[in-house]
C-alpha cells in the first residue's frame, strides 16, 4: 500500500496546494536545491525514499503552486499512533528563495499543522537548518521553541589524505588485536546477515539523543535501505566479532548531485568504547579517498558526546547545522 496523501487541492490566499504524486519528487529536489544550493538534493534518492515509505505511516505530500507555476511543497507524516502514543507529527515547508517569504510559510504551516492536528497530532515538530535565520524566526513566532540541534561537519579528503590512511592503518590493526574482523556488506556471506544488521542497528537507534522516540522498523522495511540509489553494499562496512555483526557504517553517494554524507554509523552496545565505530568511519573515508572524493559529510546529535569526539579527531569542521523545533497542537 502506498503512503497516503490528500485527495483534494487545499487553498489559502494565493497558494493552491495539489495533491504530490511520485513524479513530483523530482520537482522537490530541484526545489530543495534552490532553496539550499551548496546542499543539492538529488532527485533518484528523493524519489526512492518516497516510493519505499513504511505503508503503516501517515504521509501527505503537497506541491505548493501559485498561479500556474510550483513554487514549493509541504507535508507532514508521523508514525501509527499506536506505535508512538506521544503522538509526533512532523511539518514541513520548503519555497523557493524568491517565494519563501514569512507570509507564504504561515500559510502553508498553517495547513500542514491543521492536517495533522485533525490526524491527532499532539506535537508538531519541525528541522530548519540554522543559518535559514527568517525561517526560524517565522517559526518562533508562531509557538515553536528549540528543542534540540544536529552539529553538522565537513571532512576535507584532498589536505587530510595521509593523515587519514595512517589512521585507517592503526584501526585496522587495533581491531586485529581484539579479533574483529572488518568487511564489506558485499563480501560478507553470512546468510543471515540482514537480520543481525537490522538487530544491531535497531538497538543503537534506541541510544541516539532524540525527543520523537524511536519507533522500531520492521526488517521489510529496513531492507528497502538497501535499494536507495545512494547505498552500494561494496561501500557498506561492517564489524564481525565471531558470528555476531557488532557495527556498520555507509556512506551515501549521490548518482545525480550532492554531497556525500554518512547515511548510517552504529556499533552494538557490547562492544562500545573498543574503537570500532573509528575503525568502520575510517574503511568509509578510506574508499572515499581511493574514489577521489574530495569531502565528505556528517551530522550528529549535540548530545551525543562520544560520535562527536570521533569526528574531531577525524578533522571534520564545522559546517550549519540543522535546529529540531517542536509545538504543541
């Protein structure tokens, strides 16, 4: 079953939002990457992710148009409240730079949020990068508060070349010692692989600083992650300690446009503290260097205190971060 959406058009003022059908998601990412042109949006992954949502979550996407032309689009999507009994919903409004004005934003919010408050929304939550200053303040004044704020780094590959390959050496000898065997996804025959990556991965995903919590994806689900245009299971890197998987790391890669980024880092929680989510970081940027890639990038949440010790160690810098904001219905 495919994720919901809006039969009808919603009208305020000028703005007439249509229903968003698959064909659309081309259309956002170009939007996205008007909107934020040193983060281009490529439009392959944008349409898998809208075509493998979960079929158990509420999703309604809209094209925002004015007159004839798109000039935005919104949505909102939350878990089966069943499943999340706190009730998050999360809005969303994105307008190209001429468009995105305090007054086009309200309108649209105002739609986003009625829709999911009639959903039974209780809180509304919102990601707004930090520099987008008049999108943060427009939110503010209509009840928002900061909840919490994703550090976002870059990795400069070209200056930090050997440094970083000597590094990649003493992890890989450092997991020798311990008896941890690391390797790709690919290379690995283990036929049971994909559930004891999904076990391992749901269990850190329940230790990542959040407000909305967690709700557990299914393994159907999960294996959709494997079919993103971005994740290739050749530049998958995982940890094996005797028959277990402990960690995983991945970066994605863009076949259209954008930065690479850290899709997934996560170590089980028997096996923290041993260097192995340094190890797997460095096999990613490792293969990046050989690939040519000249940065990669990363995001974490500011309360997670041990990623972000790894990442200035590794040389990341600092680059805008994304601020989580949250309102109740």
């Amino acid at each position: 079953m495919p994720p919901t959406t809006s039969e009808h058009a919603l009208v305020r003022g000028d703005l007439t939002l249509r229903p968003a059908v698959l064909d659309d998601a081309n259309l956002a990412a170009d939007l996205l990457t008007a909107r934020l042109p040193d983060e281009p949006m490529d439009p392959r992954i944008k349409r898998h992710w809208w075509a493998s949502g979960d079929p158990d979550w509420t999703v309604e996407r809209f094209i925002v148009l004015k007159g004839r032309g798109a000039v935005g689009f919104a949505w909102h999507l939350h878990a089966p409240w069943d499943k999340m009994p706190e009730r998050y919903a999360r809005v969303s409004a994105t307008f190209s730079p001429v468009h995105e004005t305090p007054e086009n934003l309200s309108a649209v919010f105002d739609m986003m949020e009625d829709r999911a408050r009639r959903d039974g929304a209780r809180v509304f939550t919102v990601f707004v990068r930090e520099d987008l200053e008049e999108k943060i303040a427009t939110l503010l004044a209509r009840g928002y508060r900061k909840d919490r704020y994703a550090r976002a780094w870059e990795l400069d590959l070209v200056a930090g070349r050997a440094r970083l390959l000597r590094m990649r050496e003493a992890s890989r000898a450092r997991m020798r010692e311990q008896g941890i065997t690391i390797g790709t996804m690919r290379d690995d025959h283990d036929a049971d692989r994909y559930r004891k990556l999904h076990e391992m991965s749901e269990e850190a995903a329940q230790d990542v600083p959040r407000t909305v919590p967690h709700v557990r994806e299914p393994l159907d689900q999960f294996m959709k992650w494997f079919a993103s245009p971005g994740i290739r299971e050749e530049r998958m890197w995982i940890a094996r300690l005797r028959d277990d998987v402990v960690g995983v790391s991945a970066l994605s890669y863009p076949p259209v446009r954008g930065n690479v980024w850290t899709d997934w880092t996560a170590t089980a929680r028997a096996v923290r503290s041993r260097g192995i989510a340094r190890a797997l970081k460095l096999e990613t940027i490792g293969q990046a260097i050989d690939l040519d890639i000249p940065t990669v990038r990363t995001d974490n949440d500011s309360e997670n205190a041990p990623i972000l010790h790894l990442n200035a160690e590794l040389g990341y810098t600092s680059i805008p971060g994304r601020l989580q904001l949250v309102k109740d219905a």
